[in-house]
C-alpha cells in the first residue's frame, strides 16, 4: 500500500464536534455513537487516499455522563476530572478507530496504518480561567433542577449545564510522536477532548481538574505539527454573520482581519461559534496555510473547497 | 538519541498485573494508582537503554468499578462492556504513559518516543466461553451479599465476584502498527486489560460483551509482532509447586514438557497462576524463544536472567 510518489501527501488535521457523535435529541447509545460516526469515516476514509489525516474529536457529553456516574456510586472511589477525559480517550479513540477501519475496509483499503494514542496536554498553572469556570459538559438541565445542583452551571442554549475550568493549551505532549506517525503515512485519531490536562513540574506531569476546549488544542497540534489544512466539523454550515436571525448570511472565505472586526461586533456567541472561530484564527495567524469550519456532512466537499467558511491570511 | 548501532536492540513485551495499579487492601484512588506504577516505570525506564518495550496491562478492579459506577446511575446511558474496557484503556494507558514518562525524564531520557494505543482484539463467535462465563471482574463479596446480586458470580480467593465470557483472543487489530512502531523503537503500551474484544463479520467489527484475559492477549500479541522475551510481572516471585504448602518451591527454568507434568497434576489456580502460566507456554510453543513470571519488584532482574521463573522449549 505504502505510496512512492516523491511528493507527500498534504497532511490534514480534522477536529470533529459533538454531533459526530451524539445528534440533537439523541440519548447517546453506544449503538447510535458508532451509527453517526459513519457520516464522518466514509468521507475521512475517501480522503485518505490525497491527504495524510490527523483526526481530534470533542467529549462533552461523554465526560459529563462519567461525571454523573460516579457521583451516583458510594461504593466505588471517584476519579479525578482528568482521568475521565483519559477513560472518553479510550471510548470514543475506539469507536472513531473502527468505524474507520470498517469504513477504510469497505473501499479495499486493508493496509492504511490507523491509530488512536492517548494525549495529555500541558496547560498553565497561572491559566487566568482557573479563577472562572466557563465549559459547559454533561447534559441540560431545566432553571428549577439547576438552582439544587451542588456544583456552578452557567445558561446555554441547551439549558442550564455544569461548568468546569478550561485553560488554554500550551503544547501537546506527543507532537513529536505524532509528527513521526504522520510522516509514515499512519491516521492518527489523538487529542481526544482537547487532551488530558496536566500541568508540568520539572519532572512530573500532575493531572489537572479542567477540559481543554477542543478546537483550541486542536489548533495548537495542528501549528506543532504543522499541517496544511485544519478542518473543524460542526453542526452548522460555516461561520455565519447575524446566525439565526433573518439577515443570517454564511461567509464562504474570510481574512483574520474581516473575522476579528466581526468579532468586536458580537457575532458569535462564546458558548458555540467563536472558540471555533478562535481556534481557526490562531492556526492561520499562526503562519497556517488555511482554516476551514463546515459541517460535519460536508467535510469531504470542505477540503475540496467546495463547503465550509475558509479563513485565510 | 536514535541509536546508529547495527544490531537493533531486542524487544520485550511486559504484561503488567493488577497490582501494577492497586495493591491488596487499597482502595485504588487514582493517587494510588499513579504511585503504584512508579515501581514498574522506573525499571521499564532503565529497560529501555537495552531493549525495545512493549507494555501491556490488565484492567479488571477497573472495569468492575465502570460496571458498578453505571449500574448506581439512571440518568445516563449504559455502555456494553467492551466500550467500558476501552474506557478503562484510556485511564491506564494515561496513568502507564506519564508514570513512565516521568521516569524517563528522571534519567535524562527526554526524546524517548512513547505513545499508548487504543487496541481491539478479535475473538471467535463460536468460542466456548460464551457458554461459561469465566472471568472474575470488579470488587469482591462476601457470601450473603454475593446472593443478592443480579447477575453469575465465582468464589475466589479474596471473595465472591462477578464473572463474565472470557473467550481467547485470535488476533490483535492493530498488530502491524505495533511491530511498525516497536521497528522505530517507540516503546508501546497497549492491549489494555486484553484489548476490546471484537468479532469480525466480513468488514465490521462487532463489539463483545465479554473481557479477553490480558496474559493470553499479550502471549498472542508477542507471537505476532515476534518479541525476544515475553516477561508477565505478578505479585509472586515466580511460579511455584504446592503454592502456599509448607512444601513450596519456586521454579526458576522449566520446560514445556515439565510444566505440563505440573498443570495435571492441578499446581496452579485457575483464577490465578493456570492462565499465567498457559499464556507463558503459549508463547513459547508457538516459537516465543522465551517467557518469564516474575514478581513487579524484580521486573528488571527477571529480563536480566536474575529473577523469576522462565519458560524455555
């Protein structure tokens, strides 16, 4: 299988939302989970044939279910917030891994190097979020079932959910490992939930009660790495001015300067579009060739130009 | 640090025990947990100077607490068991991999590559396990608490636990990455508590409830990626006659045909040494040059040639 073109493949970083996995009003069966990752491996595996692929996927839902689980169990000792993004790592790296494999399978591609690793993520002690907790996980609650929650929540247009820290990514702690993979043509599913938060002391890495956001850890990778395309996958189109009102219109191409004056103005609200809109902006300010956000249907047309909000320079 | 030397260094595959991460009478926090681990990383870490590393592990307090965590709690979707020991492939791939990281960076070892990987096994539909539900998971009962539990659970020696099908792992998914990887001298961990099982059907992978037992997957996974010397570290010295007899003896070399001998004449436990020791002889019948049982402590000493008990043809 291993191609002897001189010319490498163009490496490509694809962040997958949550809607790859859970959709709206769905409780998240294991059955269903695998089911709606189809959409997205038939189109990662089509690709595989142009690109070599770096897949990152979020795990809101699946770590706030664990969160709940254990608060639910007297008799079992409960883990830190950093070992349940490990325990989603193990989860969804599995199921991305074999509905891939199944999907890579399908077109007689039986030799493509495939891998899920674990991946832990330095994050700042001094991070200014420790002081404000602002990413929602786990389920929605109504206002009345919020007010007896023993933890803070903040309103999201889903309802009321728990909040937790989420600083900022610092760098991700197998780049190097992940940069080898993808120079010999492996996919490599990594960086799940944003990565394991740690904290590093000399010579210790110290887990951290925190998420990192997604798309941002995401992008950090995608700079270590250096790809070409980072592609994040989501439940809306691109990115779009006035979003759900009658003037909504979608932006097919972008410069950091146009999205950073929409910003100012308020476009995107800072549960949902702008960590996505940030994410994308700090791969190309960052000497990134292109950022493109589309939805998850429309991923393979995305890369071919064809969907998706691009940003460039 | 790649070494230009032409003989490349000869590879090890460790099959760490349970009490690798919870020791007898723990309660297995995750502090204890990430303690315990320092024991086998620091050994592994000086390992690494003269042979490529694979680890391998068990995960069976672990699951059982996923299982009980999710049977406390209503509100949130159960997994089958196989997503719970993907799960748990997440929390202790995490825990092995910064544990021996840090051991790493300890002796100046700072671009030793080291990832740790999502495996699934495929086993047998027809396997006659599913008619007997053999593996004990989870915590232990005592008697008149073991009868009210809903579902088949075995006496063992710490008490009364859950059993669940245990058929025997036929191949490991990700075989040619692991030897792709090891011939790169990264140091692997996989295979977490005897990889996800999985039974495949034409170009699906169909998730099992069952557990595979993790020394037979890693006696299969050393035969397939062809490992110099298969080491399963335990919490006994050795394997023994008449264990726990005024008359026991450790064993420190052994044949197949010797060994034989011994199980007829039922030396071994089945819930205990029998399945360590078959996956010892498994390894070494299919052309393994040579396994070794041995005690966590002396992990080093035992590949030195110095501890435990080895497997020749």
């Amino acid at each position: 299988m291993k191609k002897t073109s001189n010319r490498p493949k163009p490496v490509l970083l694809i962040a997958l939302g949550g809607n790859a996995l859970i959709r709206k009003g769905q409780t998240g069966t294991a059955g269903q989970q695998l089911e709606n990752l189809k959409v997205p491996a038939k189109q990662i595996a089509r690709l595989s044939r142009d690109y070599r692929i770096i897949i990152t996927h979020g795990n809101g839902p699946q770590v706030g279910n664990l969160m709940l689980q254990q608060e639910c169990c007297d008799t079992v000792e409960r883990m830190p917030l950093e070992i349940l993004v490990a325990q989603t790592q193990g989860q969804i790296g599995y199921m991305i891994e074999s509905t891939l494999d199944e999907a890579l399978m399908e077109m007689g591609i039986n030799a493509q190097p495939l891998v899920s690793l674990i991946s832990y993520v330095v994050i700042d002690e001094q991070d200014p979020s420790f002081q404000k907790p602002s990413k929602p996980i786990g389920p929605a609650f109504d206002r009345e079932k919020a007010l007896t929650l023993p933890y803070p929540v903040i309103e999201t247009p889903k309802g009321f959910r728990r909040v937790v820290v989420s600083p900022k990514p610092v760098t991700i702690v197998e780049k190097r490992e992940i940069k080898a993979l993808i120079e010999k043509d492996f996919i490599v599913i990594c960086c799940g939930g944003g990565g394991i938060p740690v904290v590093r002391k000399g010579r210790t890495f110290d887990g951290v009660d925190a998420v990192i956001d997604k798309d941002l850890a995401s992008a950090r990778l995608a700079e270590e790495v250096g790809v070409d395309l980072f592609v994040i996958a989501t439940d809306v189109q691109g990115v779009a001015l006035d979003f759900g009102k009658p003037t909504e219109r979608f932006l097919q191409t972008i410069s950091l300067e146009e999205i950073s004056r929409h910003i100012l103005k308020d476009h995107f609200s800072a549960g949902a579009m702008l960590p996505k809109v940030e994410a994308a902006m700090q791969f190309v300010s960052g000497g990134g060739a292109q950022a493109v956000i589309t939805h998850i249907e429309d991923l393979e047309a995305s890369v071919r130009g064809k969907a998706g909000t691009r940003f460039l320079h």
